[in-house]
C-alpha cells in the first residue's frame, strides 16, 4: 500500500509527475527571488550543455546591459576582461574567452543581469527557441518555457497598470 492510498489522495506519486511540471508548479509558487534564482541555474544548465557558438551568444546576450565597472562585479571580473579584450567578437577569441568561465560565473552573471534589466535575459528566450543546437536541451526548452511565461506576465501587469 501507498502513502497515497492510505491517505485517500488522488495525487499521483511525485515519480510519476514530470520534472518539468514540477520545476514549473516550483516556479509559479515561488517569491520573486526565487524565480530569478532559478531562471539563473537554468541559464547556467542552458550555457553547460550549449555548443561553444552558443554559449558566446548568451554569454553577449548577457553581458550587453551592463557597463565595465558592473562586470568587474561579477564573478571576479572575468566577463569585465572579456570585455576590455574586445572578446566574444570572433570564433577564436569566442574560444579562448570561453575557457576561464565556469557554469557558475555565468549563473552570477545571470543573477546579475536581472537585477539590471530582466529585458536582457527574457531576450533569451526567443534565441533559444530558434537553436537547433539547443532543440534537444530540456533545461533550454524549460527556461524558454519560464521566460515567455514571465515576460507574458509582466505586459499583462503593464497593461492593466497602464
């Protein structure tokens, strides 16, 4: 017998519920923080599994609302010396930039970015949605997923405020 079956529940067993619906029932209930704490982690899976073309996109992507001192913030400097370099211009130098960064500095990138300008990383979505490198990415289809939906959101408030 099952837990939920002695308690009379009709809710399947949280193995049978896919980890998508979950993350996504997660994300709908969380505090504001929360959410973009977990947009970042995805951001950072989306970056680890993407191919090196790919990963200097969103590395672009999210570094271009932020000045040289806010770089210099973020993840030791890192991205503020990829910037001073010229970097993420060029296949080589997309390769030779890319390879300091870790999955965490990019989800610090991530965090920080949203708090500048949560445009920058919604503008990721659309990006994604169009890689074929990245169609087979459940973590890119999922952040796809939370970042139309928060960007869908966030007009409807606009509208209704405006």
């Amino acid at each position: 017998m099952t837990a939920n079956s002695v308690s009379g529940s009709t809710t399947p067993p949280v193995s049978d519920i896919p980890i998508e619906q979950l993350i996504t029932q997660v994300y709908a209930s969380a505090e504001p923080a929360m959410r973009q704490r977990m947009v970042a982690r995805l951001v950072g899976k989306v970056y680890q599994s993407a191919p090196v073309a790919e990963r200097g996109f969103l590395i672009r992507q999210l570094m271009q609302p932020l000045g040289i001192l806010s770089l210099l913030a973020v993840a030791n400097g890192v991205f503020a010396k990829i910037r001073l370099q010229g970097g993420l211009t060029s296949l080589q130098s997309r390769l030779d930039d890319l390879q300091g960064i870790q999955v965490s500095d990019v989800v610090d990138l991530a965090n920080y970015v949203q708090q500048v300008s949560l445009h920058a990383v919604d503008g990721l979505a659309q990006t994604l949605a169009a890689s074929p490198a990245l169609a087979g990415s459940a973590a890119a289809a999922l952040l796809v997923k939370l970042l139309m939906e928060r960007a869908s959101h966030r007009r409807e408030t606009d509208r209704l405020a405006g």
